[in-house]
C-alpha cells in the first residue's frame, strides 16, 4: 500500500534570542518530524519536532544559525550502498530563520 501525501505540509516559524517556536502543522502527513539547524552552511543539528513546538539553540559556537522545519517524505525503501535513501527525503514545510549567536 502506497502513502498519499494530501495537501502540502505547512507551518510558520519564528525565532526570539535563541528560542525558534512553530506553530501547528496544516496538512500534516503524520511522518518524521525536525529542526534542521545549519551554521555556515552545515548542518550542525537534526532535533525531533514531534514532541514540541519549540526548539532552543544551545550551541555555543558563534555564527549564524539558519533552522526551518522539516518533514520526511517516503517514496520507498531503495537504498544507496551508504544506506541513504534514494527517493525519499526531508521537505521543508516551513519557512527559514535565521539567529546569530556570539
């Protein structure tokens, strides 16, 4: 059986100081559900989003944080000899913010 992906996930995010706050997803899938955070264009962190709706930037490092929301999108099991999937991804379904720290 096939997933349906009904709608297009959407949620808005903002950021005070270090605390980054989303609000509920419209058109949730249901599946896997993250903070990505990227500082100088790497990702520095991959925090479930599922339990809570915010998230706090505790890296001491300075720089400038760009987090969004993401969610999992399964299109099958296929794997690459790394064990990655080939098809299914994370989606963004949120806008981007950005936070500087130090």
């Amino acid at each position: 059986m096939d997933q349906r992906f009904e709608g297009t996930p959407k949620a808005e995010i903002k950021v005070e100081g270090r605390k980054i706050s989303r609000s509920p997803v419209a058109n949730d899938w249901g599946s896997q559900l993250v903070w990505e955070v990227r500082r100088g264009g790497e990702v520095v962190a991959q925090v479930s989003a599922r339990a809570s709706d915010t998230y706090e930037i505790t890296d001491p490092t300075p720089g400038q944080y760009e987090v969004v929301l993401q969610m999992f999108q399964y299109e099958g099991y296929e794997k690459d000899k790394d064990g990655k999937y080939t098809k299914s991804k994370f989606v963004d379904v949120s806008n981007k913010v950005t936070c500087t720290v130090g």
